[in-house]
DNA sequence: GAGAGACTACTCGGATACAGTCTGTCCGAGTAAATCCGG
DNA sequence: CCGGATTTACTCGGACAGACTGTATCCGAGTAGTCTCTC
C-alpha cells in the first residue's frame, strides 16, 4: 500500500482528534511528541487530511487541528483515501489491450483480471467503508485501563508530555 | 501491494496455463514473447510459482512450466500470495506499544486501529480466495473473440509468434 | 543401424545496476495569539 | 490602563537527500532432448 506509514499514522491522530472535546485544535508538534513521531513528516500526512476535508486547521499558537465533522461522519476508508491518494492496490500495465482477438466492447473495461483484482480491493474498502472513526476510536479505548486513554488524551491537550 | 506487475504477470501467465492441453509445457520465453514483457523478470515470478508449487518445471528443450494442480484446486490467492511472499498489505510499526496505560493483555494483539486494518484485509483475500483459477480462465476467455483466446494459445504452444 | 559425444534449448539461482517511491529533514512564508512597551 | 508594535507558536508548501524496494538485465551452472558422427 502507498505510504504506509502515513496511513498508520493519520488513524491514530484521528482517534486523538476524536476523542478531544469538540472545537478544541491539537497541534502536529504535539501529536508527534506523544506518538514519538518525527514532526515534520507526520505533518505531510495531516496535510493530506486537511487537503482531504477530513480536518480543519487554525493558525497561530493554540492552532493546530481538529476534526471538520462529527467522528460518526467520518469513515476510516475516507481516512485512508484521504493519505492514499487516489492510489489503487492494483495497477494494471497495458498487457491486456496489446493481444490479439479482444472484443471491442471490452478492451477500455479491462481484463478478467483486472476485474478480479478490483472487486478485491472493493472488499477491502467496503470493510474499511463499514467503520466510522467514532466506532475506531471507541474501539481504541477499549485497548487502554479504565481511563488510561482519556488521560493520554488530556495530556496531549495540556502539552504535559513536553515536561520530561 | 509488493510486486505490482509479478502478481499480474503471474496471474496472465497461468490462465496460459491453465488453458494449455494437460501435461503440455510452455516456456517462460514463450510466455514472455507472447505478452510482450521482459524474459528473465518475468522467469522470476514464474520462479515463485513454482517455489509455492503451484506450477511445475521441466528443464531442457521442450521443458518449460506447467501447472502442478488442476486449475479448480488453485484459487487466484494462491497466486497472488506466491508472488508476495508474506507480504502484508498492512505493516503496523511499533506506535502503539510504546504507550502508557494499555491493558496488559492487549499489547501483543496489536492495537484497534491494527484489527481494522487486518479485517480489511482479510476481506480482499477472502475475495480473491473464492475465485478459482479454472473459473479465471473461463472469465477471462470471454473477453475474445469466439476461439480467439484459444487461438492465442495454440499460437504459444506451437512457438508461431516467432515467426514475425 | 546403433551408440557415444556434441549441441541446443530450456530451468535455476545469484550478482548487479537503475529507477521510482517511501521516509525523513530543512527552510522560508504566512497567520494569529500573546507579550511588551510607550503614552 | 490602552493601543500599537514585536515576539512567539503554529500552519503551509516546496525543495531536497537518503534508504528501500521494485524493475530489469546479465551470466554461469545444470539438465534433458536432439543431432551428428563414427564404427
């Protein structure tokens, strides 16, 4: 998959994002600090987000990002696009068109194969298409002690992680 | 994905072989010459197929590859995994253990954002697993001419593209 | 005509080079909050 | 205490370098049919 890290990277700022009180901007220094992540590289993928519509931006000190719907709009296919790019899991080269004995009426759709491949990579985006970033973040949470998320997040939003 | 053209390659390749007569051999420069694409990296994904042994080889003059199982019992998976070796279309670094406060006995499963991303993905191998490479071939043989894939593929057993 | 040897056509595997993409860093420009400073 | 200038902290976007992987080529070794040559 095409810059796989990216992707990684933006679902897990967008559980931040989500699991913030509403309205509230995180900024990229401050994601990457709590997730150990270098700064400038993982502001390309919030780029990519923002660019996207996924997230809103402010300026400024206590600027950073925020979500620009509600998580329960946002689905985890629409944050993987959003870094993806248009890019496809499969790219077909022009194998198929060059032989022989094709019929017409098929030539532009692609081959049999291409077609198998696509229908696959529909599968998988429908899987990622059937979770909303709040169920992701919900679901998140569930992998932290009672609270142990909550007080992650809270941390992040009062740059506590910035003392040590 | 790992290996963009190999797994295309591979998968144009055995349709080839999945129409050729029982037992028949067909060489990688015939294989090769017939779809235009370069010998000695095509010989390489032919390579793989053969190290997963789903195709046979035979050396010397008239030696070449064949399938090793009937062209029902292999699904397009098997293919597509052959050429990827293990390959994950998802390879999560190490974010999320780094944090503080995880559940203990969620650590080594991976976090929720690595169970999205492996469900999805579980979706795309179990499409591809569902279609044989006997039906593959059937599909793909409607995207000629009445006989024209066949044509095609005597054309390759009898070594006639050659002759141009 | 039969058998031995040379020849040919293929597979197999490793070494190597090139190109494209992924990963990561750096810097300058723009913006807005916070701070400072003079009146 | 007020208002304007400065500082600070962030986003944004581009340029760039290094590493990794995908793409492609080449070569030598091994194997098995095919051909030739000799007896």
């Amino acid at each position: 998959m095409a810059l796989r890290n990216h992707v990684e990277w933006a679902l897990y700022c967008c559980v931040v994002l989500a699991t913030l009180p509403p309205g509230q901007y995180v900024s990229t220094k401050a994601l990457a600090a709590f997730y150990g992540l270098p700064k400038d590289y993982l502001h390309k993928a919030l780029q990519r987000l923002s660019k996207a519509e996924l997230v809103e931006t402010a300026p400024g000190p206590m600027g950073g990002y925020r979500l620009a719907k509600a998580s329960g709009a946002i689905t985890t296919l629409d944050i993987v696009e959003a870094i993806g790019a248009s890019d496809s899991l499969y790219r077909p080269t022009s194998i198929h068109s060059r032989l022989p004995f094709l019929r017409d009426d098929n030539v532009s759709e692609g081959s049999a194969i291409d077609r198998l491949m696509y229908a696959a990579e529909r599968q998988w985006r429908r899987s990622l298409h059937s979770v909303t970033l709040q169920e992701l973040a919900q679901s998140y949470e569930r992998d932290f002690d009672a609270d142990g998320w909550q007080k992650n997040v809270s941390d992040i939003r009062e740059r506590r992680w910035l003392e040590t």
